[in-house]
C-alpha cells in the first residue's frame, strides 16, 4: 500500500504528526512491527528479520496521568511519558518492545511494560555494559546473541548471515545519508532548518529503513535543489543531550536568532555518525553500539584500566567527536539540554562544559521536563545566551 501522495520534506512532515500512520498500514499488510526504545536495541537484526522497527518516542504534548498509577513522578519525565502512551493503548500496533539498559529507570520501563501492559506480547530487555573495553564489548555480543535467538521466535524465522549482512548495508546507507543531510546545514545559512531537519529525523525513525532510504534521497535532491532557503541569522549553535523529540525546542531557538546546524542528541547524530564494519557479524553489531555510539550512558577512559587518570586526556577522549562538530559546522556556542532526573547526561554536564571552556566555546544549560509547557521559560534564558555571543 503506498504511503501518501506527499513527497520529500512535506511527507517527512506528514510522519513527524501522526508517526504510527505508515506501521498501522504494514502492519494490516500482515508486517509485525517491533517498537524499540533508544539507541542501544540493534535495528539491523530487527530488519534482517523482515521485522519493521519503530523507535518508541514519548509525546511531549500529552499531560501525564496514567503513569501516575504506576510509577513514582521523580524519574525520567521521558521514560514516564512512554509509559503513559503505552497505559493509555497508544502502542496497540506494536507487536512487541524491546528496551537496553541505559539507565536503571531506562531499563525498569521494559520490566513496567511486561507488567502492566497486557498489547505487547513480546518484550526483551538487552543488558549493556557500562564501559567500552573488549571484554565488555564480547559480553555485549552474547547479549546480542540472547536477543537474536528471542527474536527470532516472533520472526518465526531464523537470522542468517546474508539477511543480517543485507540489513546491516540497507542501515548503513541510511547513516551515509544522513550524514549528507547534516552537511546541507554547513553552509551560512544553512540549507535546512533545524525543525526541518528533526521533522526528517523523527521520520525516519517510524519507516522501514528502505522507505527511509528514500525519503533522504529526495530530500537531499529537494534541498539542494529549492530556491527558499532558511533566512541568515547571528549565531550557529550545536545542541547536545538526550532525547528531544518536538520541533519546539528548535523553534524557539530560531525565533531567538540563531541556527541549529548540528546536534549530539539522541534522535539526532549519535546513531548515524559512525557505520557497522564488515564482516556484519553479531561482534561487529556489540562493537558499533557499545563503542562507536558516544552517549554518556557508556563510560570511556583515554587508557582503559589505568588507575593514576589524565583528566584532561580522558575528556579529550570522551568528546573531541564534539570539538571537530564544532569545527565543521562553523559554530559559535552550544546549548546542553537534557531532562529532568537525567542522571546519565547530567552528570556529564560539569565536564562538558569545561571541555568546551578550554575550546573558548561558550555554552548554556536547561533542564526540562519533557513537555511542551516546559519551553517558555527556557525562550528568556536561550534569547540572552544568544544576545551575548551576537
Ligand atoms: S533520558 Fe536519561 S534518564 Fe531518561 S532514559 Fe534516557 S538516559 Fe535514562
């Protein structure tokens, strides 16, 4: 059944506002559509098994209520507001759910979720070291393993080397691709805007990766192509953190005068700046996700096992991805946001920001609570950030 009549960035659009429309359709074609909670779950077995993924987003717009009956209100707003959809029967179309151990709240959601939503008949949790040293890395991989074999009874098929070989090219490609799309916001303007670039890349996130695929390509073409272009504007900002899922942030930052041009979030880069390497084995999936994505879930030190610690090189180490972003985008200052009860990325915050002190890159901080009501008094402080560094 083809999916609208749209195309390009109006179609990305059309997704981003109702993402469940285009997996309901596959999935009354007889797909079994596997929702998936952040980075860590890989997408390549999920494909390779003629699953369709769809990464599980809360909704920033829809007040909290159910979730109150089932969890404490001093966690992840984010991880809550899921649980709420899901309490609410908002995640009836997902034949199963598949979380990681983030964070411990990050993983209780998959616990909550066997408990008390009776839609998804098929959970699994994966456990994934908190460091990226090789023993961890081979411990992930018989996570992995667990997974695939778990999975592979509601494919009611059996990986193969060739089908996750095959899925692993069809993801990489989408990374190659994205990272073409970050590259149309280098230019002064910018070529898109960042709420049109998070319109694609929530987008992404509900299609099968094939249909993603597609979307980029005429997206590219349309952009470089388009005559209206983003207007010029004073400042060029990077923004980091975890999830941030809702145009809103972004608009309100480009109200204020400034560009997004590049981000380090989790619905953004971090999935797609790095590819998984032949030979597409199930080492070479631990090895992507536990070392080659760069969130702070995942501890890393510049000499793994060394007890006498070089500050300045272990932050060097954790972050130097973000200082040649910073490069290569032309930016000017960075706005880490992340939300409330974030442990994981709050904790990085007094290193980022010194890191990014010693770089001579001034930076801000805002804490949310995953709602759209959350960003009005965010706006005065983001109009100030940007009046300095204007
Ligand atoms: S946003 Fe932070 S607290 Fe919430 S699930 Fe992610 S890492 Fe855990």
């Amino acid at each position: 059944m083809a999916i609208a009549t749209n195309k390009g960035l109006s179609l990305a659009r059309e997704i981003y506002a109702d993402r469940s429309k285009r997996v309901r359709e596959l999935r009354r074609d007889g797909k079994k559509i596997v929702g998936y909670i952040c980075l860590y779950p890989p997408v390549e077995i999920i494909t390779a098994l003629g699953l369709v993924p769809f990464r599980i987003f809360g909704d920033m717009s829809e007040p909290i209520t159910a979730a109150d009956r089932v969890s404490t209100t001093m966690v992840c707003p984010f991880v809550r507001s899921i649980l709420d959809l899901g309490l609410k029967g908002k995640f009836d179309f997902l034949d199963g759910v598949v979380g990681a151990h983030t964070c411990d709240i990050g993983a209780g959601i998959i616990l909550q979720w066997r408990d008390a939503i009776k839609d998804a008949p098929f959970t699994h949790l994966l456990d994934v070291p908190h460091t990226d040293h090789a023993p961890a890395v081979d411990y992930f991989e018989g996570q992995i393993n667990s997974f695939k074999r778990h999975i592979e009874e509601l494919a009611g098929e059996k990986l193969t080397d060739d089908k996750l070989k095959k899925a692993c090219e069809m993801h990489n490609e989408q990374r190659k691709l994205v990272r073409q799309l970050y590259d149309l916001r280098k230019p002064d303007p910018p070529l898109l805007s960042s709420a049109e670039n998070l319109e694609v890349m929530v987008a992404l996130s509900s299609l099968p990766v094939e249909e993603g695929n597609s979307l980029l390509e005429d997206i590219i073409q349309e952009v470089t192509e388009r005559k209206v272009k983003p207007s010029p504007k004073k400042v060029r900002l990077l923004v980091w953190g975890p999830v941030f899922d809702n145009t809103a942030l972004y608009d309100l930052i480009e109200s204020a005068d400034a560009h997004v041009v590049v981000d380090d979030t989790c619905v953004g880069t971090r999935a797609f700046w790095a590819d998984v390497k032949p030979p597409y084995n199930l080492h070479a999936l631990a090895q992507h996700y536990l070392v080659d994505i760069k969130c702070p879930r995942t501890y890393r030190q510049a000499e793994p096992f060394e007890t006498r610690r070089d500050y300045d090189k272990d932050l060097d180490s954790r972050f130097n991805y973000i200082k040649k972003a910073i490069v290569d985008w032309g930016v000017n200052g960075v706005v880490l946001q992340s939300v409330k009860y974030c442990d994981t990325h709050g904790y990085e915050v007094p290193n980022l920001r010194h890191y990014l002190d010693t770089l001579g890159i001034p930076s801000i901080y805002i804490e949310h609570d995953y709602s759209e009501r959350s960003m009005a008094p965010i706006k005065t402080r983001v109009e100030a950030f940007v009046e300095t560094l204007g």
